[in-house]
C-alpha cells in the first residue's frame, strides 16, 4: 500500500534479546535523562516571592488614571465601553458640582465604573480608545479569586493612588508609564 507521508517508519518485530528482557538499558537510559534534568536551569519561578519580567507591551490590570493633581481624568465618553469587544465595561455619568474642580478634571465624570474581569480578554482597545489617557492596562496581574463576584472591579479597585497623598503608591501604579502620563 502507498504511504501517505514519508515519515511512516517499519515497526521491528524482532524477538527481544536476553539483554533487552532485563529492561535494565532502558531503565539506566530513562534514569539517566531525568538525572540530567537536576542539574539544567529551572524553568519555572516561585511566584509570588518571585515574577517573571514582564514584555513591554505586556497588558495586565487597569488602571484608572488621575493627572498631577489628583483628579480624575476619566469624562465618562464611554468611548472604552463602545471599543471593548467583550462588553466587560460598565459606568455611570455624573455631572461635576461646583466645589468638585479638584477631584474631577472635566465638567462630566465616571460615578459608577465597573470592568468585569472574567469577561475581560486584556486586548487593551479600553486605553486605545480613550481620549482623556484616563484608563490603561497596568503591569500587575489580576488576582485569582473563588468567588465571581470578587472579579467585578469597581472605580475604587481601579483609581490609581493619589499622586499628593500617596506619592509612592501612585508612582509604583504607574510603573512603566511613569512619565508617559500626559494631559491630553
Ligand atoms: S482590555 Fe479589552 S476586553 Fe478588557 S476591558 Fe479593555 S477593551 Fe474590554
Ligand atoms: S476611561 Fe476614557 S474612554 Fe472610558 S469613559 Fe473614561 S474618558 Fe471615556
């Protein structure tokens, strides 16, 4: 019969020989390669003590941006909501009261947003869209969870710290970005 490929090999059907009915080549052989594997570079890490650097385009949790002063500089467009592809965002607009000029950078603002993580696929279209440079995709995991419920960011899991109140937590969000925040 003709063979479909040309990798099909003959099997040999040949009587084992006394030497190989003891097993013990092939024994000392399989024991042999995974002595090898002692003494080769682990591939993996101890996370959580330990993280793998990431890519510089690696997308991981949002963020929801502030400018130098503190304020929130998402204007509730919803531009991110329209460009996710998995519907995982979620927000309420409220108009800024006369008073609030330094929590909120705009006339409108986010009151309720919310990112369901389970839905997310981290494609980052959220931060291409947004015009304000006020959402983007951090260098951190989202953390694991058994309860649904607990994917279900809100705005205050995803506000990055106060620049003024907490400077050290606001450049650590920042990460990579640091610098890059500009004021559109
Ligand atoms: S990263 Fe993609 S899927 Fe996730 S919220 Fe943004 S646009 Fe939606
Ligand atoms: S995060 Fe950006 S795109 Fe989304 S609602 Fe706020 S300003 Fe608009």
């Amino acid at each position: 019969m003709q063979p479909l490929t040309n990798r099909s090999q003959a099997v040999n059907r040949a009587p084992l020989t006394w030497w190989e009915r003891i097993y013990l080549p092939a024994i000392i052989g399989g024991l042999s390669i995974t002595l090898k594997h002692f003494f080769r570079k682990k591939p993996t890490i101890n996370y959580p003590e330990k993280t793998r650097p990431f890519s510089p385009v690696f997308r991981g949790l949002h963020i929801l941006n502030r400018d130098e002063q503190g304020r929130e500089n998402c204007t509730a467009c919803g531009l991110c909501a329209v460009a996710c592809p998995a519907e995982a965002i979620t927000m309420e607009a409220a108009e800024r009261l006369p008073g609030e000029e330094h929590l909120y950078r705009e006339e409108k603002y986010a009151a309720r947003y919310e990112i369901n993580m389970l839905r997310c696929i981290f494609c980052g279209l959220c931060e291409e869209a947004c015009p304000k440079d006020a959402i983007y995709l951090s260098e951190t995991f989202a953390p694991s969870d058994y309860q649904r419920k607990q994917f279900i960011y809100s705005k205050n899991d995803l506000l990055i710290p106060h620049p003024e109140k907490e400077p050290e937590a606001y450049k650590k969000a920042l990460g990579n970005r640091a610098g890059k925040n500009e004021v559109k």
